[in-house]
C-alpha cells in the first residue's frame, strides 16, 4: 500500500514483555508470529482529534488478501468509504465522491489499493524493516497519569507549519497488539524545550479478534447503483513530449516549463498538507542542491492546495531555497496541471524530463532510501 497522501506482514508485531521499571534497560526484543499466524483478524480504529470521534473504521481480514473494511463518520455513523477485496478483485467505494474503483486484487493486504482509516493507519506496521528501526522504551507514567506499557518513537519530522512533530505507537506488551498511535508536535521549541509535546490527534485501535470465522459472503460487495466506475488517470509513458503548462511563482508571476528548455527538469508535484511530500522535501532538496550549477532545475509545482496555505508555508521553509516553487492556479483538480496534464493521481509524483523535453521517469510516492531519483538524473546526463 503507498500511502501516497499511505495489512501487513504482520509477523512485524512484537509481543513483548514490560521491563519491570521504567528505569530498567531496553530488552532484546524477539518478534513473535502474533497477528502473522492468524487467519482472520478484526479490529476497529477510530480517529480522534482535539478529544473528539471525527472517524471510526471497522475491518475484517483473511489473510493473504482478502479484506472487507467500512469507515463512517463517528456522531452520524453515515458510511464514506467502503474497501472490499475478496482475493480476486478489490473494490473502493466513496460515498462522497458517488464513485468506486474497481482492479485485480493484490497477492497481499499489504499491497491494498485503499484509503480507508483502518489499513492506512496500520501502515507502521506494514514494512518489517522500518519497524525494527522504531526505538523502544518503556514510559512508565505520563504527565496526566496515563499508565503506558511501551511506546515505538518514530522519531521526529516537520510538519507543513514546520513545527517539529513526532509519532508515538503504543503496544500492548502482553498481546503484541496496537493500542494506539498518537501525533503530537512539540510545544515550546521556540524557547529551547525539547520534551513538551502537544497531541493533536490519535488513532485508537479497539475490538481485536485472531482466528474468529468470518466466511467468504462478508467478502464480497456491490457498490450502490447510482455510483459510477471512476478509472483513474495513467501517468505519462517515458519518451512522451512533456506538455508545456503555465504555473505562478511565489510572487505571481507566470513560470513555464518551456522557460528551462535544454535543462534536466525534475517537475515534483506536492501539498502542504501532503505527509509523504513533506518526507520527500529533503531528499529533492538536498539532490537540487548537488546538481546546481550542472544543468539540472528542480520545479516543485504544488498542486490540489489553498495558494494561502501556499504562501504561508514557503517562508517557514527555507531550507528549501535550492527549489523553484510555484503553485497551480487551477482550482480543478482533473482540470489542473498535474492531473490533467501528467496524469496524477497521488502525490508526491515526481517527473525526470531530458534536456530534450521529453519524460525520461516517473517516480510515485517516496520510499526512504531509494535512489530512483539520482539514478534517473545519471540515465538524464546530469551533471
């Protein structure tokens, strides 16, 4: 599963034991095949934020692939999102958007096409090696007395405001089984504390059952009839002629991708509000950086956003400054530039062009550690 925007093998999640004090060394821990030796799983994840239900996802599970997972909204239980896959074909149906798709299923839930709460937000569990890279540590109590078992530090990020941000993910050490994650920014960096954090939101994982029979109808699900077959937009082949478009800087004035002809031009579509984008920033930045002045131009075009969040997201940035900012100026997504034009369909998406405008690459979502991007701008000529 990307989570471009984002069940696992499963064998990731560790049952472990609680050290008997909050002083006592870290153990070595040892992953059992808690969830992994299961055949069925269900479980309920519900998003909060600033102390209230906004979501609840309920989901069923047979591993390798099948999956039946509904969100609704928490105070009117109305359905947004349903996800069914019984082993053969997954199915996405959004309510608010009135239409579903539809493709093959994927060999494992892991791989799952999906948007909805309950496997997006399982995604810290779904790659073995990030999570061994988790840091674990016994907590003891918190400030509000909250008696925690043990806690997985994902360390710390930048959120769009550029407030230091980090990811806490709480295991029961007994079943092995999430409890709960909760997203949390640090309060006072401005005044040099470093270990006052503000929750801002959370996911509560509930109503766990391994192994309880959950039988192939539950499986399988027809979309409503007034929904329609929504086919999402093909990336553009390498070779083709990249479109020419017009963009606005951060001061208004018009740029086009034409304007960099006889470059190398790696055209990187993002949001503010975009995780997985914020992830990538550094890595395009630190690369625009190590190819300046070597005929390579970085043109990062944010898309599907507010031009205010825009603006006031570029001045708490600038360690970016190696990029070329600029914004859509379409307000309709199929209509603007990266849909419309380059065929996205999630973002981060980013396009290597040669210096004969022509697509060379195209890179979808971000991956910690690949070298996709540098090997494209070598295959480019750069530098």
């Amino acid at each position: 599963m990307n989570i471009r925007r984002n069940l696992l093998p499963f064998a990731a999640l560790l049952a472990l034991t609680a050290p008997a004090s909050a002083q006592a060394p870290a153990p070595t821990l040892t992953p059992p095949a808690v969830l992994g030796a299961a055949r069925t799983i269900q479980f309920t994840a519900t998003y909060v934020k600033r102390g209230h239900r906004r979501e609840f996802s309920v989901a069923y599970l047979e591993l390798p692939n099948k999956a039946f997972v509904q969100d609704a909204d928490a105070k009117t239980k109305k359905i947004d999102i349903v996800y069914a896959c019984d082993g053969k074909t997954q199915t996405e149906y959004r309510r608010s958007r009135g239409h579903y798709t539809q493709s093959t299923a994927p060999a494992s839930i892991n791989d799952a096409d999906t948007h909805t709460l309950a496997l997006s937000a399982l995604g810290d569990f779904m790659d073995p090696a990030a999570f061994a890279k988790l840091i674990y540590k016994h907590t003891g109590r918190m400030r509000r007395h909250e008696k925690l078992l043990a806690a997985y530090d994902k360390g710390f990020g930048r959120d769009a405001k550029g407030q230091r941000t980090r990811e806490d993910i709480f295991i029961d050490p007994i079943t092995g089984l999430p409890e709960k994650v909760i997203f949390v920014v640090l309060a006072n960096e401005a005044h040099g504390v470093s270990d006052i954090f503000q929750e801002t939101a959370r996911i509560e994982f509930t109503d766990w059952k391994l192994n309880a029979p959950i039988g192939n109808a539950k499986f399988a699900y027809t979309p409503p009839a007034t929904a329609t077959l929504y086919t999402p937009p093909k990336l553009l082949a390498d070779g083709t002629q990249a479109p020419d478009f017009t963009a606005d800087d951060k001061d208004g004035r018009p740029v086009k991708l034409s304007d960099y002809k006889g470059k190398v031009v790696v055209l990187d579509f993002w949001a503010t509000w975009c995780g997985p984008c914020q992830m990538s920033l550094p890595h395009t930045a630190a690369l625009a950086k190590q190819y300046a002045g070597k005929g390579v131009t970085v043109l990062a075009v944010n898309v599907w956003d507010k031009p205010d969040a825009f603006q006031a997201w570029l001045p708490a940035h600038p360690q970016y400054a190696a990029l070329h900012f600029a914004i859509d100026p379409a307000t309709v997504q199929d209509k603007g530039i990266a849909t419309g034009l380059y065929g996205v369909s999630g973002i981060p998406t980013q396009y290597v062009i040669g210096k004969d405008g022509r697509v060379m690459k195209s890179i979808v979502g971000y991956d910690e550690g690949s070298t996709a991007l540098e090997d494209a701008l070598k295959a480019a000529g750069a530098g």
